[in-house]
C-alpha cells in the first residue's frame, strides 16, 4: 500500500505493464482500490451485483457496453459509472488507459466464474 506522504503519478505507474484488462491498484481511499489498467479489444460480459463500477479514462477511448441502456463512450477526462447489478462489457478500439474505483475485493470478471481474464490484486 502507498504512504499517505507519497504522490501517485499515474503516467507513470502505467508505463509499469504493457498487458491489457489486468488492472493494478495505485491507491486506496477508505474501503476503495484506486486501480490503472490498459484495454485493448474486447473485455468479457460481466456483473458486479453489490457495487457500482467507476471508469475515468486517462488516454484514448473507452467504449462501456451496458444492458438494457446506450453504450457509454467515455474519453480522456471523462468518467462513467455502471450501476450496481447492471451487467457490463467494456470495449476498446484502439489501446486507452484508465482508472477505475471500486471496493477493495472487487473482481474484475465481476461476480461470475473466474476466467483467462481474471486479475490477482497486485499494488504497483
């Protein structure tokens, strides 16, 4: 975990990994992971039933596929949240980079079975 004292650059920390869809925790607040990830292609169905999901995309694109409502498009310094229970797919056409916000524990394949795409939380 970070010191209170310690600044969090986030170009930084991103220049840390080059694989997509595996996000790594940069921060906490209270109960909540600060995590950074890459996406590029296709990123599986999923739900998270007790908690929303929060999307801030610090480079590029990222669309955010949501059941039963539009497609959020989000771009560089644009945030979206997925209410809780709502069944999601995020999706990018080119590499972006972003940072979600989410209760620690939180999987990122959502409340499902884990699969290929399932990350560990790792602190970076």
């Amino acid at each position: 975990m970070a010191a209170p004292d310690v600044v969090v650059n986030l170009a930084e920390k991103l220049a840390l990994f080059d694989d997509h869809w595996s996000p790594r925790i940069v921060g906490q607040v209270n109960d909540l992971h600060l995590k950074i990830a890459k996406g590029q292609g296709d990123f599986p169905w999923h739900v998270h039933e007790e908690t929303d999901e929060f999307f801030l995309v610090v480079r590029g694109s990222l669309t955010v596929r949501v059941r039963g409502m539009n497609d959020a498009v989000i771009g560089a310094g644009e945030f979206f949240v997925v209410p809780r229970g709502v069944e999601h797919a995020p999706l990018a056409d080119a590499e972006c980079e972003f940072l979600m916000l989410e209760p620690a524990g939180t999987v990122n394949t959502g409340d499902g079975e884990r699969g290929e795409l399932t990350a560990e939380d790792e602190w970076i």
